[in-house]
C-alpha cells in the first residue's frame, strides 16, 4: 500500500526536515513513529524539505507499506508517537503512482515579519523580525521582476544540490496588517534557501538600501554575492501543496497561520510613531 499523510510542524526544535545521522530531524521522528506502528523500517518522502527552524502548515509526505492498519492508527496512533511539535492531520491510501514530490504541481510558503522596534518573545521562533521601518510599497513594486519563470542562481544556496536553477513563481504577494507583515511565495519549485534569499532582498529595498530596480539587477546577475544575506529562518512556513485532483489529496485548510497572525495583529496593531526608533 502506498498512504500518504498531511502534517503540520513547528521546526523550532529540529535540525530541518530531512534526515541526519544524529536522530534531530523531522523526517527522523516520523519515520521512527511509523516504524513502531508497523513494526518494521519505514521510509518517508516528502513533498518539499524544509530547512532548520522552518514551520510547515501543511506538508505532505507519502511511504509504502503491507501492514494493514486502520486509519486511526495513521493520524492518532501516530501522534501519540510523536513530539508535540509534529502532527499528522489526515491519511489516505493513493495508488503507487503518486509521489509526494514529484506529483506536485506547486508549492506555497508564508513568511511573517515583525517589522516592530522590539523583538517579540511570545512569538519567537514563530515570526521573523526586523527593527526598522519598511516601505512596503517599495517591496511589492520589486517582487514584480521576480514573478514568472526565470534563472534563480542568485537567489540560491551555493550548496544547492538542485540540477537546474530555473523555477517559476507565480504569486509573490506582500500585504502588512499593523506590523505584521506577510510575504506569499507561490511556485513550480524552490531552491534551498531560495525564499529566504528573497526575503532578505526585498528587506533590503523596504528599508531604503537600494531601489526597487536592483532586485531584477540581482536576478539578471545570477550572482549570489551581490544580494542580501539569507534571512532568518523563524517566520518561514511550508503553507500549501497543491495537486491534481484525481490524487484525492484534501485541500489545505489555513486556520494556524490565520490564528497566529490575527494574534500578532492585535498585539502588534498600534501607532509605532509613538515609540523611537533608533537606526
């Protein structure tokens, strides 16, 4: 049988997703997990892996088995078996042509910002922050030149072990609610760090470094050297994989994210010209 599991995580705590010889990572808990509940040696795929400290609403991973079980021990037989910061949300079986990772059509990541003269700490680990003002303006006239299928090279790891850096993105959207601001990436693929790298850039233009021009400068250069630094992994969440309805995968449903950032909204929604910022 081939089932496949929707999880959600907080990777606060772990080493990223995939597996280490240390036992630290995510991948390491569930097959652990899964290998009780079978009482043999499972081997997980997943649809997309995540780096240390990045969250996931909604990942999708799928392993084969002959042990017959009935879905209650793949959703709460399992969760009993993991840490707190791991779920699995729903199971189903799919035929053995579906791939968690390569039957994807596109996958969506979050990340929320705290652009707020004080770091938080009831949300840490969960937002990432950044102490001065962002023109939020500036940062969504830059994500244009990112939008649609191009060489992402400097926007890549240099340990990426991806064999082409092309990738299409399409949905770069950027919207502030008080100060929180939330950045969402939508594309065919991404390469490692591919999202943080662009985070980081686009930071660099909210705050006045550079203009908005530059990021297609960036991405016209295929040079890593010339953009900003990797920004921090806190705030980052896998939020959406989407596929071909004939696989029966369930919809993702987004009621984490909402809550969280309905939270931080109201903790965070005040005038911040009340408070000195200092550059």
């Amino acid at each position: 049988m081939r089932i496949v599991l929707g999880l959600e995580y907080d990777g606060s705590s772990f080493c990223g997703w995939q597996s280490q010889s240390s036992g630290c990572a995510i991948q390491d808990a569930l097959e652990g997990a899964l290998s009780k509940i079978t009482n043999s040696n499972i081997r997980v795929f997943t649809a997309g892996r995540t780096d240390a400290g990045v969250h996931a609403l909604y990942q999708v991973i799928h392993f084969d088995t002959e042990i017959q079980r009935p879905h209650s021990a793949w959703v709460r037989g399992v969760n009993a078996l993991l840490p707190n910061s791991i779920a699995v949300l729903w199971a189903i079986r799919s035929s053995e042509s579906f791939h968690a990772r390569y039957s994807a059509k596109d996958r969506c990541y979050l990340y929320l910002l705290l652009n707020h003269p004080v770091r938080a700490a009831l949300y840490h680990g969960k937002v990432g922050w950044f102490h001065l003002p962002l023109n939020i303006k500036r940062m969504q006239y830059a994500a244009r030149f990112l939008l649609g299928e191009h060489d992402f090279s400097a926007f890549r790891a240099s340990e990426c072990q991806a064999k082409s850096p092309v990738r299409k993105i399409t949905t770069l959207e950027i919207t502030q609610k008080g100060e929180i601001i939330t950045f969402e990436i939508r594309a065919n693929g991404f390469l490692q760090h591919m999202v943080r790298n662009i985070i980081g850039s686009l930071v660099y233009v909210g705050k006045g470094s550079h203009p908005p021009q530059w990021i297609e400068e960036i991405l016209k250069g295929r040079d890593r050297s010339i953009a900003a630094p990797t920004f921090s992994a806190e705030g980052l969440y896998l939020s959406g994989i989407s596929y071909d309805p004939k696989w029966k995968v369930p919809d993702f449903i987004d009621p984490s994210c909402t809550t969280i950032l309905s939270r931080m909204s109201r903790v965070y929604n005040f005038d911040s010209n009340k408070i000195d910022r200092h550059e």
